[in-house]
C-alpha cells in the first residue's frame, strides 16, 4: 500500500463543489488525486489504474455508490472504499458496510474528520497487506523444503521426509541424536510445518532447569506463592498453549519432575506454584535427547511410562562424522552466514582446508563444525581460508589424534571441552558459546569429567 504521501485517491460525486473542494483538500496534503462525476466514468478510470482509495457518493443519477462499489470489487479488488452520503440513514450506511466499504462520512463533510478517516484507512489497509504478506511467507517456509535441515545424504533425505510426515499431526515426537546434530532445527522444522505454526514454540532447557525453581518455570506461580514471587507468572507449559512445548535435553530431568510431567502430558492441566485453579493447556510435545533412554529406563533413572509418552514418533540424527560428504555444503553455509555477519568480503577454504575439514570426526557435529568456520573467518587473513586457519587439532597433538582404538564418545567430549577451556583461558561464558551450549549445562560437564580449568583473566 502507497504512504500518504504518495497513495492515489479517486474522489467520485456528482456535486462539482464537492469533487474539486475533495480533489483540492487532498492535493494540499500530497495525495494523488483523480475525480469522476458518475458510476461509469468512476468505474474506467478504476479499471486503466486502480487507486488506492475511493471517496464514493452513495447517493448519484443513473448508478448508485452501492451499485458502484460492488463493481469495483472486481476492477479494484484492493481499493479501500469509504461512502459519503448526505442521506445517514442506518440501512445504507450498515449495507455499505456489508458489502465491504472501509468506512463513511456524512455531508456537510468535515476536512479535518474525513482527512483522519483516509489515514486511518490506509494505515489499516497497510497492516492487513503486511499480515498478509507474512502469513503467506509462513506458509511458503512450511511448505518448504527445510532450509535449515541441509545435507544431500540419504539419510537427511529421510529425515526431511519423516518431519513432513509427523508434521500435520499432533503426535508426540522424540528426535535423538548427538549433541550438536541439529535436533532443535528439527523442533523447529516440525512447529513451522505443522497447523500450530501461528502458534508459540516454546523451548524448555531441561538442562539448564535452575534447582529449586523448576517448578516455577514449567508450572508459574502465583503472586506470594513463595519468598521474592512479588508477581504473577505463567509457567512455560501455559505458555506453550495452542502451539508447540519443545523439551531440550529431556534425558536431564530429575525423578521428581518425570513424575510431574507425566501427570501434564496425561491430563493436560496445570496447576500454578501457590494456586488452586485447574488451568487446561492444549500443546503438541516435541522432546529431545543425546542421552540413550532404553538404557535410562533399564538402568532406573528415566521412567518407563514417561518414556512410551515422548517415544511416539521417533526421530534418529546422524551424526556428522557418518556423512562426509555433507560437510563442503555444511562449510560453505557457515562460511557465507559468518562473513556476511562479520561484514567481511567473500572467501572460500583452499583444497587443503576443505580436506582438514572433511577429515575431522567432529565429536560436537554441525555445531561444532559452525563454531570453527566462524573462528576461522576471524582468524583469516588471506583471500582464502587454509588449513593453518582451522582451529582443529592435527595429528600426534593429543587432542584428537587418530589411534587404533577409537576413543569413547565420553572420552572425545572431556578432550574436547578441556581444550576450549584451555583457548578461552577458563572464560566459562565464552567456552560455553564455542561449544554451544549453555553455561550451567558446561558446569555440569566440568563437574562430570573432574576438569580442572584454568583461572580466567
């Protein structure tokens, strides 16, 4: 839609006074203004150049505004119409309405009121377009092909497919894969394309769920519930209400809140922390884990009828060092997205860097192959990106040299994380964003592995 500076009005009466004082009010003020002195000339000068708005007499010999703007929806689908009549009657300003007008005035006409009246239109025409324009943008993303989830291996094929399979529906699904591997884009992927994409996605960091507040923020709490609830507050699940939960890490939750959880996912209520109401909360389930649930459930420390909830619809990720021959695409993606973030000119990696890459197991997958092109374009000085530009470590180094027997995933990930802490000299927030991870999930692993880091300076 045109600004008012430059929207184009089509002033139609047959009263001359009434056109030319219109046509003048409005040329004052920067508008583009046509004038007819009935229906039929109204209606060519719609059909050589739609205007933006009309300014429409109901009352005129031979046809009538009515007749006039119900043939205008044909000729000038989106042009505003507002009626001006000398007659305000309720029957023919409530008709008018009906058949579509935006608005009306009544004579003897108020400059000041109808000027207002045609901003206030254009304004809400422009935000019926806008809204328009996104929602269709929505539907395109979601009908998509995923542009998130990149790879040509068969098996992200498969993975494309099974997300445009669970996606229409409203079934529970748990994605699975190695830290890194993309299972939040796959959360997100699945909301976008699903029939609560104009709905929230609300993500919970089971990981990061602060002890002692849990509660608080899966549930809410009311106002004085406990010390420092100075206020109301909704909890995670009510927010998540007509749209998508996405449970992080859903593997890191502790016994207590299994149990809570299972009693939601059952009933579909909650109850505020220090409150009695019994809220309904409609949300579809997506979960996430690296952790090996079967093995939770066996060993005791995943509950097995929580586990047949989330496990409906299963989603396996591969990891990165199973699909090779993604990663030029994956390096070439993240090359471009971080110089053009940095504002840096157009590089690419040289034969040698490209085969670093590709050679690398990426124990911390897609994110950490992110994490290092992003540090090689600060680091590159040159028209290229070489092998001395990766932040990978080489052969007989210790970090991840090959050996005959491969190290345990564990072992991978207590290397890996003591060597950004060592680069970051023991700074936990920027370690945690080079892992990407966040920080009360590194403390967690730092207290697993018994690392000791170094002091921070």
């Amino acid at each position: 839609m045109a600004d008012m500076t430059s929207a184009r009005l089509l002033v139609v009466d047959d009263e001359q006074v009434v056109r030319e004082s219109l046509r003048d009010w409005f040329a004052e003020d920067g508008y583009q203004v046509e004038t007819a002195t009935c229906g039929r000339e109204a209606l060519e000068k719609m059909e050589a150049q739609p205007p933006d708005v009309v300014l429409l007499d109901i009352k005129m010999p031979g046809m009538d505004g009515l007749t006039v703007q119900n043939k205008a929806r044909e000729l000038a689908p989106d042009a505003a119409i507002i009626m001006i009549t000398a007659y305000a009657t309720v029957d023919t300003a409530v008709q008018a309405l009906k058949d579509g007008a935006q608005d009306y005035v009544t004579k003897p006409i108020d400059p000041d009121d109808l000027a207002h009246t045609v901003t206030r239109t254009l304004e809400r025409r422009t935000l019926q377009r806008e809204n328009a324009r996104l929602k269709k943008r929505i539907e395109e993303i979601a009908e998509g092909d995923m542009p998130e989830i990149l790879g040509d291996d068969p098996a992200m094929a498969e993975i494309r497919r099974l997300i445009a399979t669970v996606a229409d529906t409203d079934a529970t699904v748990l994605v699975q894969g190695e830290s890194g591997t993309g299972k939040e884009l796959v959360a997100r992927a699945i909301h976008r394309a699903s029939p609560r994409r104009h709905m929230p996605l609300v993500t919970v960091n089971c990981a990061g769920l602060p002890e002692g507040l849990v509660e608080s923020e899966l549930f809410g709490h009311e106002k004085g519930a406990f010390t420092g609830a100075t206020y109301q507050r909704k909890g995670r699940l009510e927010l998540a209400d007509g749209g998508t939960l996405f449970f992080d890490e859903i593997g890191d939750i502790s016994p207590k809140t299994q149990i809570d959880l299972l009693r939601v996912l059952e009933e579909k209520t909650v109850s505020r922390v220090g409150g009695n109401r019994i809220l309904p909360v409609d949300f579809r389930v997506v979960a996430a884990t690296h952790r090996d649930l079967d093995r939770a459930v066996q060993d005791g420390s995943f509950r097995q009828d929580l586990y047949y909830r989330f496990n409906v619809f299963n989603i396996q990720l591969p990891p990165l060092r199973d699909r090779r021959n993604d990663i030029p695409m994956l390096a070439a993606h993240f090359l471009e997205a971080s110089a053009r973030k940095m504002g840096r000119s157009a590089v690419d990696f040289t034969a040698d860097a490209m085969a670093s890459l590709q050679g690398h197991d990426w124990p911390g997958n897609v994110r950490e192959l992110e994490n290092t092109v992003e540090r090689a374009v600060v680091l590159q000085q040159g028209a290229h990106i070489g092998a001395d530009d990766l932040p990978l470590p080489t052969a007989g180094t210790g970090a991840i040299a090959r050996t005959t027997i491969s190290p345990s995933l564990a072992e991978v990930e207590h290397t890996h994380i003591e060597r950004i802490l060592r680069e970051t000299k023991g700074n936990i927030s920027q370690a945690a964003r080079v892992l990407g991870i966040d920080r009360v999930t590194l403390y967690n692993k730092i207290r697993k592995y018994d690392i000791q880091r170094p002091a921070s300076k």
